[in-house]
C-alpha cells in the first residue's frame, strides 16, 4: 500500500510541475521585414524588396523587430499613406512615385549596444520598371546585404547582424484567428481544464489510499 500510495504522490507532484510551468519559450530571428501599402493597413509582402515592382502610387514598409514568422511580425508604425508622404513630390509622366515607411523598430528589439534612430518616411520617384529596392536605396543609403542577398541594415541600422536567431526570449506565438490574426483562446500560461481535472483526480485517489492505509491499521 506504501508504494501505490507512494506513486500517487508523484504523479500528483509531476501533475503541480506542469502547472507551475511558465509558458514555452520560442526562438525568434532579428530582422527588417518587409510590407506593401493595403488600402490604410500593411499587407506581409510575399515576395522581396528586390524583385517587387510597385506601381506608381505604391506605398512600401520596412520593419526591424524580433519574430518568428510572418504570422507575427510587427508591422510598420505609421500608415500607408501616399497622399501625405509624396505631397511635396508632383507627378512625372516618364516616372513613378513610391512612398515608404521606414521604422527601425523598438528599444526592446534592437541588438545590444544599438539604438534604433527614428521612424521616417521618403517619397522616391524612379523609371517606372524600377524595384521596391531600387527606390529603397534612392532614399535611404547605407543599404547592407549579405551573401544571400538579405536585407540586413538600412541607412546603416543595424551595425552588424542579419537574420539572427533570438533564442528563448518571446513566448510562443498563439495561432491567429480568421478575423484578427490573434488567438481568440486565453493565452495567459495558466493550466487547461484537462490538467485542472486531472490533478483533481489525483487528489481524490490519492486520499481515498491514504483513508485506506490508515484504516487497516486500525
């Protein structure tokens, strides 16, 4: 009886382990993630800076931040908006106008050392086969590439780094909802019914072998 009431105790003491547990920790990856104008909201481009063509009238984000995917990148600070960026810029027949958002991001996602400059937007005006690279580069000089061609750093932010892993230092990131892109479930770390139940359980075996323990020595 010793020993059943013995396991009891700690599968009851496993069960309380997992409900003092935090929640997981998630690597995320540094790095300028990049957006098109959708309307007043940005949009996670599928394709990068240097192949996209945007149209005249196109509005371009870049975003320095920590996250793991697209899914939960952080987006640009500022709203698309041509009309406001490009004002002062008139029209060209033989060119294009691309407004962009350029925010280097938060104190919390800078890399050791640095500190992220301002939030600023450029309106470049180019040929009209002209790259959301190509007018990246018109405006905000020094551009950094590494070997794979990844957008490292803009107009020299940050110094150095590109792409690297940030180990265990978000939680992980909750599934999106369809209407959102949040979970609409709590995602606060606490413990699920089906834990809650289950150490129920055992509290409840665990007294009826003691009350049985001690009744037979009786």
């Amino acid at each position: 009886m010793r020993g059943r009431v013995l396991a009891l105790v700690l599968a009851l003491g496993a069960a309380l382990t997992v409900l003092g547990a935090g929640p997981a920790q998630a690597a995320g990856y540094r790095y300028w993630s990049f957006w098109l104008g959708d309307g007043t909201t940005w949009t996670y481009a599928t394709e990068g800076p240097a192949s996209a063509r945007p149209a005249d009238g196109s509005v371009t984000g870049y975003r320095f931040s920590v996250s793991e995917d697209s899914s939960d990148s952080a987006r640009p600070r500022q709203e698309p908006d041509f009309a406001t960026i490009c004002a002062t810029t008139p029209a060209k027949p033989d060119a294009k106008r691309l407004a962009l958002v350029i925010d280097p991001g938060t104190l919390k996602d800078a890399p050791t050392g640095e500190r992220p400059p301002p939030l600023r937007t450029a309106c470049a005006q180019l040929p009209k086969t002209a790259t959301a690279a190509d007018a990246l580069a018109s405006v905000a000089k020094p551009l950094r590439y590494n070997s794979q061609a990844l957008l490292c750093a803009i107009s020299g932010y940050p110094r150095t780094g590109c792409g690297e892993q940030v180990a265990g230092d978000r939680p992980t990131a909750a599934a999106p909802s369809s209407t959102d892109g949040g979970s609409d479930e709590s995602t606060d770390g606490g413990p699920s019914v089906g834990v809650l139940a289950g150490v129920a359980a055992i509290l409840a075996l665990g007294g009826a072998a003691l009350w049985q323990s001690r009744r037979r020595r009786r």
